[in-house]
C-alpha cells in the first residue's frame, strides 16, 4: 500500500494502521518514539514535510520492523564498554544484552557507571577548558565538579558516532547529539533497550561558561562556580543545586525548574507548564511562569520581578522591602508576599521611601484572592 505522508498527521496515521498486526506494546512504543522525534524535529524549526522525508517512507518503516521483529526471540545486542585515553583512543571490552529487555528490568543506571564508557578531554592538560557547550536530544546529564584539568564524563553506552560529535575547538569542549536520521533512529530505537542515555560530566575549575539545551531528558547541576550559564530545557525536569554563578539564563518547558542555595549577580528564569522554585541571594532576579506557580526565597540587593499567568506567585524576602524594588503580577492565581516574617498584599501600587533609598513595590492580579502567610510561614510551608 503506498501512503502519501508529508505531514505529522498522515504520517503518523499510516504507521499507526500499518502497526495494526504488530503486538500492541511494541506498536505503543514505536509511535511513542517517531511522535518524541517529531516533537525534536519541530522545535529545531523543521517542517513536517522536512521531517516525513528525513524519517523516510513508511512502508520502508514497516518493512524494517517487520523483519526485525519477525521472531519471539529478539537478537542479543554486542555492547562493548569503552576507555577513552586522552586522543580518544578506546580499550573494549564486550558484553552482551536482550534487546528486547523491557526498561523496568534495566538494572540501575547509576550503580553501574563505573563499568559503563569513560572518557576524557583535552589531550593536552595544558590546554585550559573554559567553555562547555552540550546538545541533547534524548539524554539526560549531571554537571558537577571534577579534579583534574580535563572534562570527563561517564555515558551509559558507548558513545554513537552516528548520534553523538565530541572534542575540542580552541578552549570549549562540546558535545552535541545530532539529528537523527531514519536509519539511525531504527537502529537506535532497535539495539538499546534503555532509550535515553546518561551522561554525568566532571566540570574542571578551569570552566567558567556551560552552555546546553537539551530536549527529552532531565538536567542536573550542582556545586559549580561559573561566569555564565545557560540552560534550554524541554521535556525535562531542571535542578540546580549550590551554584555560584555571575549571570544565569534558565528556561524550561513542559518541566519543573528546581533552583536551590544559588548566588548570582543576575538571575533570569522561566518555566512554561511547569513550577518554578528557587531559593537564592542575588542583586537582580526576573522569575517568569506560564501555568505553574512561582515562588522566591531569598534576598535581592537591587530587583526583583516574579510573574506568573494561570499561577500562583509567593515570595519570601528576609529583609525590608527598602532594600530592593520588588514587583509580582498573575493573571489567574494569587500572590502572597513576606518581608521579615510581616505579611502584606498590595493591589496595584505602593510606594516605600526611607532616608537612604526611595523603592517601589508593584504588586497586580486579575481575578485572584490573596492570602495572608503566617508570621512564622515560609515558602516551604505553602
């Protein structure tokens, strides 16, 4: 039967019906996975049309899975753990897989880092990292401090030069996972039967800039020192824990965004469908939600600005509202405002002057109740 598929639905509909014979848990997953690449494809600004031809013809889909899974016993995938010395250069070791391993029988992850591939960047220690950049499109990571000169990360499989590019240019390591082909994508989808690999990095002092984006997968920082960082987050979870950081740029989509003990000079943030936490002493903060609460701890010496649409804003400030000009809007929530354990709501404006300093707090809602928090309330209480 041939299909005439340039678009997400008609593609989508001519491998659902031609999934129809397979078994359905198989058949749930295979969409599962062309509608996430869709999704991919989409937000790196490629049309459906572009997409239905990268993916290639959907007979060709069907025939592939077809003799893959023409038999109750699926091949045991070869995974050979590799060592990367500082060239690159890999020792193996094989070991073997069911590729047809559901995911809740997978053993755990983290456990078994330690014998999964190693690698290590630069060659020359000599030659400073000061810049990360990182592209994922179905990976998780966690960033954290490391102990030599040389960017090291653990994987949870050998690194697919089909999927994934990695090295050096000038001071910045990168590590980008590219978009993936309909070929590479079977095969991806086929051999692993965990789908979404993990990367734990070892950041080295030398770092002073992370920049990643990263789609289908949960982002983790902790204990870092850096510069600059910016994070792109869809479909993920993102949590940054004790960082210091002179100008950060956070955004996350369809995810919550966990922000805790952080200290920065600038802190902008937004999450869209999804809370939005943080916990930090900065000079200037722009917090910004769309269909999730918002809600600040900490001090600001000069900003602080909380949205939120279809949200609730809370904000928990420790010192006087004389010592930063502190501005919250919803649209359709509520918000609630602490200042040294006092507890006040303002309808549009009001204004605070002392000897030393003249600031403005601006506090709108549409639609919204306010609450009163306890003397003794925080944000963690709410």
């Amino acid at each position: 039967m041939s299909f005439n598929t340039t678009t997400y639905e008609s593609y989508m509909h001519a491998l659902k019906k031609g999934l129809e014979s397979f078994d359905s848990a198989l058949a749930d997953e295979i969409i599962h996975d062309f509608e996430s690449h869709f999704a991919d494809a989409r937000s790196q600004g490629l049309s459906d049309e572009e997409i239905c031809a990268e993916l290639g013809d959907v007979n060709d889909v069907l025939t592939f899975f077809r003799q893959e899974y023409a038999t109750t016993e699926q091949p045991v995938a070869r995974t050979e753990a590799k060592t990367s010395n500082a060239e690159g250069h890999l020792s193996t070791s094989t070991s073997t897989g069911s590729a047809s391993q559901s995911s809740s029988a997978l053993p755990d992850i983290n456990a078994q880092l330690s014998q999964e591939p190693q690698y290590s960047y630069p060659s020359d220690p000599a030659a400073s990292i000061t810049r990360m950049e990182i592209v994922l499109r179905n990976a998780s990571a966690s960033f954290a401090p490391g102990t030599s000169a040389c960017v090291s990360f653990d994987c949870t499989r050998e690194l697919d030069p089909d999927r994934f590019e990695v090295g050096i240019d000038g001071n910045t390591f990168y590590l980008r996972e590219k978009k993936i082909s309909a070929a590479v994508f079977w095969k991806h989808f086929f051999y692993t039967g965990q789908k979404t690999e993990k990367f734990i990095f070892q950041v080295p002092s030398t770092v002073q800039q992370i920049t990643l984006r990263s789609v289908n997968g949960g982002t983790e920082l902790s204990h870092l020192s850096l510069e600059k960082l910016e994070i792109s987050s869809t479909n993920g979870k993102l949590v940054c824990n004790a960082l210091t950081v002179s100008d950060c740029h956070l955004q996350a989509t369809n995810g919550k965004l966990v922000l805790t003990d952080i200290q920065a000079d600038s802190l902008e943030a937004s999450a869209t469908n999804g809370k939005l936490q943080a916990s930090a002493s900065c000079s200037r903060v722009v917090l910004n939600g769309v269909n999730g609460t918002v809600l600040f701890e900490g001090t600001c010496k000069e900003s602080l600005q909380a949205k939120s649409v279809n949200g609730s804003v809370k904000l928990y400030l420790p010192h006087g509202l004389s010592d930063a000009a502190v501005s919250a809007s919803t649209v359709t929530g509520k918000i609630r405002l602490t200042e040294k354990g006092n507890t006040s709501s303002f309808s549009r404006h009001f204004t605070q002057k002392s000897d030393v300093s003249s600031r403005t707090i601006q506090a709108s809602t549409v639609t919204v109740s306010y609450t009163h928090l306890r003397a003794h309330e925080t944000l963690s209480d709410l």
